[in-house]
C-alpha cells in the first residue's frame, strides 16, 4: 500500500535538528502507522477498519500498533509534541504577545499543509483527499469526541504557559479564557482550509485567504490579550442587581 505523509507538515514545527538510529526508525515506523491508517479509513470507513488490518497491513502485531498509538483514534488524531512544544515555548515569551505567539505556530502549521499539497503530482487531488479527511472526523462521533479532547489538552498547556508569565494559577478565569480564545483560532484555521480548498486555488492562493481568515478572528481577541499582563489585578467588583437589596434600605 502507497501511504501519504499525513505527519510531515506537522514534523516542520519544532523537528529535531538531529536524531539517532534508533529515534529515526521509531519516527518512520509511527508515520508508517499513521499514515497506513489513514488511508484505510478514508477508504473504509473509520468503523470499518479494525487496528489488526492496520497492523497487517504494517506487517506488524496488534501490540505493536498500540505501543506507538494508545488508541485507534490517535492513529489518525495525535496531538503531536511538536505542535505543544512551539505553543508553550512561544507563550512563555514574556515580551511576545499571546496572539503573535500562536498565529506564529498556525502560520508553521499551514505553511506545511500548503507545501505538502504543492508537491504533490496533483494537488486538485490532494486537496480533496484533505477534505476527505476533515469529513471523516466530521462525521465520525469517537473521532469528534477526541478531538475535543485535544483541544482541551491544547487549551490547558496554554493556560499553564499564560499562568506562569503572570504568577496566577492554570485554574484561575483569567488564563483559562484566555487560553480558551487562543486555541480557538485553530478550528477556525481547519475550517478555513476546508472552505478555500473546495475552489479551484493555488496553494499559495490558499495559504493566503486561510491566513487573512486566521487573523480576523485573532483581532477579535487581540485587544483584550493585549493586556495580559494586567490579569493579575483582582477583579471589580460585580454591580448590585435587582435581585440583591442594597444594604441600608429596608426590606419587604
């Protein structure tokens, strides 16, 4: 089975600049998984594909598939460390702003999808075969369910980062909406690449219009995160509501 380098745009965030034999061929086997995976649930059907036909397909055990990937849904949904890695070292800058920070990660990520499809023989055909894939997790309930469960990881990493550079808890309201909003430009970008990638472009073209999508939204946010390191200043105090009596004033 010919397998598609779904992994490689994601590798241009943060790769390694050197590795040994060993890392080397555990990387290579991982791809291999995934990408063997992929394309069979592309053709199959997410729920038509058992991880004993992946690891098959591999000429690999079942466990082996299991020790690279603890799931079936991560075969094809991993939150790679890459992309973890650039966002808590880019949000832990003191000097650099939060938005600049993850739109600086989004931009790498992009960057490589276009590049990818650019190389491609046929890029029509790799771009419908992306869009494939985003209707494949858009329709697929387990696959939805853990991508939520990415973003939530996505979202406690920025939290602890934005935490830490105003001396505040990852729990506290402020780092978690903020982390929240920032993280949220990543379904914009994904939804994004969707809609510019059904007419006829150019990857350059399509890295263009997703890029103008991306920071629209991200101007939304920018003006309060401008700010961020005023969070650690107590709240105001919530206005008195109808329901609550005044103090001093009598009572029915």
């Amino acid at each position: 089975m010919s397998t598609v380098d779904w992994t490689g745009w994601r590798r241009q965030v943060g790769e390694p600049a050197a590795e040994g034999l060993r890392e080397r061929k555990k990387r290579l086997m991982r791809q291999r998984l995934s990408d063997t995976a992929t394309e069979m649930f592309l053709e199959h059907g997410f729920d038509g594909v058992r991880v004993a036909e992946i690891a098959q397909a591999c000429g690999v055990s079942e466990k082996t598939v299991f020790n690279y990937f603890p799931t079936k849904e991560s075969l094809i949904l991993d939150l790679d460390e890459a992309t973890t890695t650039a966002l808590r070292t880019g949000l832990a800058i003191p000097d650099r702003c939060p938005v600049d920070a993850v739109l600086r990660v989004l931009s790498d990520e992009l960057h490589g999808m276009t590049s990818w499809i650019a190389a491609q023989d046929d890029s029509g055909q790799a771009a419908a075969t992306i869009r494939r894939f985003r209707e494949l997790i858009r329709s697929t309930p387990s696959l939805r369910a853990y991508h939520r469960d990415m973003t939530d990881r996505l979202i406690a990493v920025a939290a602890e980062a934005l935490a830490q550079r105003t001396g505040m808890s990852p729990d506290d309201p402020e780092p978690q909406i903020a982390a929240t909003a920032l993280i949220g430009l990543w379904p914009v970008q994904f939804r994004s690449l969707g809609k510019h990638l059904k007419s006829v472009r150019t990857p350059e073209q399509v890295h263009k219009a997703v890029t103008a999508d991306v920071r629209r939204a991200a101007k939304l946010i920018e003006a309060g995160l401008a700010t961020f390191k005023a969070l650690g200043e107590p709240p105001a105090p919530m206005p008195a509501t109808h329901s609550e009596p005044e103090k001093g004033l009598p009572t029915r």
